[in-house]
C-alpha cells in the first residue's frame, strides 16, 4: 500500500525531472547541440513516467508497461550520444 511520503516522492521526482529537462532545453537554445534537446525530451519522458506511476493504483496490471516509458527515456540518451559522436 502506498503512503502520503511514497506519493510525495514521485511528486518531488517529477518536479525535479521537469525542472532538469528546462535547463536542459536551454543549454540547447544556447548551444544549437542536439545532445541537450535529446537529454531534456529524455527527462521530460522520464517526468512523465514518475507522474503517471503516482496517479496508477500500485496493484493495477498496467503499472509494469508505464516502464516502457522508461525504456523510451533512455533510448532518447542513447540515441543523442550516438548523433554527438557521429
């Protein structure tokens, strides 16, 4: 069973998420770099997932395929690397 700090972790992880993601973004308009707008759409996704992990009953069946989004996240990592080093 979740507790009031279980919900007001996810709360804190998504805010800092987000939060990354817009410094993230702006390093991109400062810099044109990809890997910046690849790292803040990863951290996005990632807010996402936190957020929609708190809103999901923890014995709902569809709680394991919200870490798909997880997998999208660090695939966006993976995939701005390659292109960096390209």
């Amino acid at each position: 069973m979740a507790t009031p700090l279980h919900f007001f972790l996810l709360g804190a992880l998504t805010l800092a998420s987000l939060a990354v993601a817009l410094f993230f973004f702006r390093f991109a308009a400062d810099t044109r770099d990809r890997l910046f707008v690849c790292f803040g759409s990863a951290f996005i996704v990632l807010g996402v997932h936190w957020l929609l992990l708190g809103m999901v009953h923890p014995a709902s069946e569809v709680r394991p395929f919200l870490y798909l989004l997880r997998l999208v996240a660090f695939l966006l990592i993976l995939v701005g690397i390659a292109v960096k080093n390209r």
